[in-house]
C-alpha cells in the first residue's frame, strides 16, 4: 500500500498558513477547523509545519500566552516528508523513528496532502481487516473432500 491509497480515501482538503503569521491566528485556525496541524507554505513552497506539540512548547516558553510570536518562531522548519509512492510500512518507520503525527505529502515540489498517523493507523488496520475477511472466506468455502477419497487416506 501507498501513500497514495490513504490521499485518495482521505480527500485533498488542505489547510496551510504563512511564516508569518500571527501564531495566535493559526491556533484559532486549528482549533475552528478540529485540526492538529497546519502546513507553512511560503512562495508557493512548503517551509516547515506546525502541529499541536510546537504550539504548546511556545505557549510554555511564553509562560502560558502566544502573544505576538509568529508562525515562523515556533514552526518545524525540517518536517518529515513523503511522495504519493512512498510505502506505508516506510511512512509508519519515518514517523515512530522521528515522533511525528503529521507528515507532508509532496510530488517534486507539489504539496498533495497531509497524512496522519491516523491515517496511517486506520489504513494498516481497514487492510488487515480486509485480508482477514478474505482468509475466512476462502476456509468457508474449502472444497469438501469426497468420501471415497478420505476413505482411502492412512489415518495418523
């Protein structure tokens, strides 16, 4: 399974924000949207994410206010990123190696979308769940051996 099979379920809404911006704004983007994370785009090219875990380390840093910091301040400046053909298993090895929750999905310099380790999570699991109901099936409906055959077999 690809990166592309969970963007092709998932649907292509993108939510971005700018270096520059206030962060105050985008946490209240986050929060109106029940989103974890914004991508920071800055001419047209990805330049870093912001997620929940950057937030609360500003807000601590700050002694529990944003104020007038910027997006550009607190921001991942280095997020992990993928292309619509990277494997799943090698997404799911990138984020448990760096903690990652959100991970940009790029195509050359094209953002596509941003996966989840949700997304991930319940695309690994809707797999398995597919291939269970398919093993069943297939004992289910095992062909019966005729009598005479078994008739004939050594029994151990």
């Amino acid at each position: 399974m690809k990166v592309a099979d969970i963007l092709r379920v998932k649907g292509n809404t993108l939510y971005t924000v700018s270096p520059d911006q206030l962060l105050a704004e985008a946490i209240t983007a986050m929060a109106e949207r029940d989103i974890g994370s914004l991508v920071v785009m800055e001419f047209g090219d990805l330049v870093g994410m912001l997620t929940f875990r950057e937030v609360i380390a500003a807000v601590v840093r700050n002694g529990g206010t944003v104020g007038t910091s910027l997006v550009r301040s607190v921001m991942d400046d280095h997020p992990l990123t993928c292309t619509p053909e990277t494997e799943i298993d090698e997404v799911r090895r990138m984020m448990l190696g760096r903690h990652a929750r959100y991970m940009p999905v790029l195509n050359g310099k094209t953002l596509m979308g941003v996966i989840s380790f949700y997304d991930v999570a319940k695309a690994v699991v809707d797999s398995q769940d597919f291939e269970n109901r398919m093993l069943k099936a297939y004992i289910r409906d095992w062909p019966v051996e005729e009598e005479g055959a078994a008739a004939s077999e050594p029994k151990l």
